[in-house]
C-alpha cells in the first residue's frame, strides 16, 4: 500500500505537504505504533498509584514517540515480520521518558513539552523513582525479546546516556569547554538513544551487515542534528513557540555550540560578561537578552545549525542501505525537518 493510500484510509490529508515528515512516518507505521501506545500504557501500569500518574503525564504530554518510530520504522523497512519491534519500541520510549525525568531534576526545570515539568508536580523523589521504574520496565521488554543483541544495544545505550549526562554537568559553568568536549556529550545524552533505536530495529529484522550498520548511522546522526538545533533554539524566540522556555541552556549555565562559539569569537570587552554569567552564575533580569544580542552577532546560531544541516545530511545519506520506499522517503524528510523546524 503505498503513502497516498494509507493517508486516505486513516483520514489524513491527502496532501503530503499538509502533514509534517513525522506524522507521515506514523501514518505509515500506524499499526506498529497502536501496538506499541497500548504496550506502552499497558507496561506502564502500577499497584502503586503514582507510577502511572506521574509517567502518564509525561508520556502522554504529546512527544511524537520519534525514537520508538526509528525501531518500528527500521524493523518493518529490513523485512521484519514478528512483534518483538513492538516491544523494543516501547522500551525506547521508556529509557527516553526515564531519561527526560531525570533531566528535569538535576536540571530544576519547570516545563517540559509546554505542561508544568513531574518534579515541580510531584517534587524531585518522586521523578527520580518513577524514572528508575521505567528503566525497569525498559529492561524487562528487552529480556521478553530474547534476543541478547539487541538487549546489549540497549542496555549499552542506557549506560552512554548516563555517562552523557554526567560529562555535561561536570562541563557546566566551565568556559574552557572544548567543542571536542560538547560533541562527546552529545553523542552520548542524546545521539546515542537514536542510534540504538534505529540499530535494534534494523537488527532485529535480520538485515546485512550493511543495512544494519547504514540504520544506526542514520540514528547516530540525526540524534546529534536533533540536539545541535535544540541548542540553538534555546537562544530564539523559535523557542517558545515549541513549548520550551527560551534561555533555560543560559540560566542553567551550561556550554552548548552556542556558547562555545559565542565565547571564541567574543570581543575583549565581551569575555567579563561571559566570565561572570557563565562562570561565576551571577545573572541578572537583562542578561538573556544581552547573551542572546552576542550569539546572534558572533554568528554562533548560524554556525550551529550548519553544522546540524551537515549532520542531516549525513543522516540521509546512511539512508542509501535501505531499499526505496515510502518509509525510507519519510525518513529522508525527518532529517530535512530536524533542521527546518528552527526556522
């Protein structure tokens, strides 16, 4: 059944231009994604009331469930024909929301997809064991697979994740941070949960060698163009418009691209001020604004999201082991939007 006719059988617009490249994506995997919402909501079930209130709001705060798209996409485009894919994707999506919860908390964040963030909600403890339920979960969809591979891409992935986010709390309110250092981080809180998404889906289907490798490439680097245009969002008003406070990457003082950049190419009347907002974490009111002024001037945001255009591009181009299709297109497009989305 080709795009055109399963946007007309769910109702969509016939017009692929109407929708976005991931809602294209999931019209395609429609089936595959009901199985794993109702997976999702069924594993996330407790006899203790305030594991599935606490998760449900955050899983249910309208994420587009890209990450577990990537597992059922990969699947399905290999020749995969059994419901395991199912499970993984719901595991993905369990790591990912654990993963967001967590965030949040070392973070203090106060929003999250628009909605008042769970620990502001619920308090710190509460996020913080919700999040280690969900990993449990995670872990114990993986064993159901039986498939040990796919489990250690996973579980593999987990550990990077945590290492990620520790690198950048120690990078924080550190001006020394190297771009070397940012793209390890990267790769690691964020690249490295696409990458096995997409790898665990392509491997479950029993895909060559070729293939396997080309999905998790494709996921490696749209995970670090996602992150690279998240980053220079938060210094645009592009921002807010998606559901994100603007600056919380500044309050926080942590060193993404922007910032980096930004600071290298400062003036030597700029560095005090990038010394004493980043550095010391003495902000007031107007700082914002001013670290916003000294981005935009340096050409830091435009930098930025070069560098994510050349990581989409990369993306697309790992798409050459998958064979043609409406999937493989949809894909293609995502990589497109990834960068699209901040203009």
């Amino acid at each position: 059944m080709g795009e055109q006719d399963v946007l007309k059988q769910t109702g969509k617009q016939t017009s692929t231009g109407d929708i976005s490249p991931v809602e294209r994506l999931h019209v395609l995997i429609a089936a595959d994604m009901a199985a794993t919402d109702r997976m999702i909501h069924a594993r996330m079930t407790s006899g203790v009331a305030l594991i599935p209130d606490l998760a449900r709001h955050l899983i249910d705060s309208g994420g587009k469930r890209l990450r577990p798209m990537l597992t059922l996409a990969a699947a399905r485009a290999g020749g995969y024909r059994g419901d395991h894919h199912v499970r993984l994707a719901a595991a993905v999506e369990f790591i990912h929301t654990a993963t967001l919860l967590h965030d949040d908390v070392v973070d203090e964040s106060a929003l999250r997809r628009g909605k008042v963030s769970a620990n502001l909600m619920w308090g710190n403890k509460p996020s913080v064991l919700v999040g280690d339920f969900l990993f449990s979960r995670a872990f114990q969809l993986m064993v159901e697979t039986g498939d040990m591979a796919v489990l250690d891409i996973l579980a593999g992935a987990s550990a990077i994740i945590a290492e990620g986010e520790v690198m950048q709390l120690k990078s924080s309110n550190t001006l020394s941070v190297t771009e070397d250092h940012y793209f390890k981080v990267v790769s690691a809180k964020t690249a490295a949960l696409f990458a096995a998404a997409a790898h665990s889906g392509a491997l479950l289907s029993g895909g060559n060698d070729g293939y396997v490798s080309g999905m998790r490439d494709y996921g490696e680097n749209l995970g670090i163009a996602f992150q690279l245009v998240d980053d220079a969002l938060d210094y645009s008003g592009r921002q807010a418009l998606l559901g994100k406070a603007v600056g919380d990457d500044f309050r926080e003082a942590k060193m993404t691209l922007p910032i980096i950049l930004a600071h290298a190419r400062a003036r030597p009347e700029d560095k005090p001020f990038w010394t004493r907002v980043i550095e010391t974490g003495n902000q007031t009111e107007s700082d914002l604004d001013r670290a916003i002024t000294l981005v935009e001037q340096t050409g830091s945001i435009q930098e930025t999201m070069r560098r994510a255009r050349a990581y989409a591009d990369a993306a697309k181009a790992a798409l050459a082991v998958m064979p043609d299709s409406d999937i493989k297109r949809a894909l293609g497009d995502i990589a497109d939007f990834c960068v699209e989305r901040a203009y």
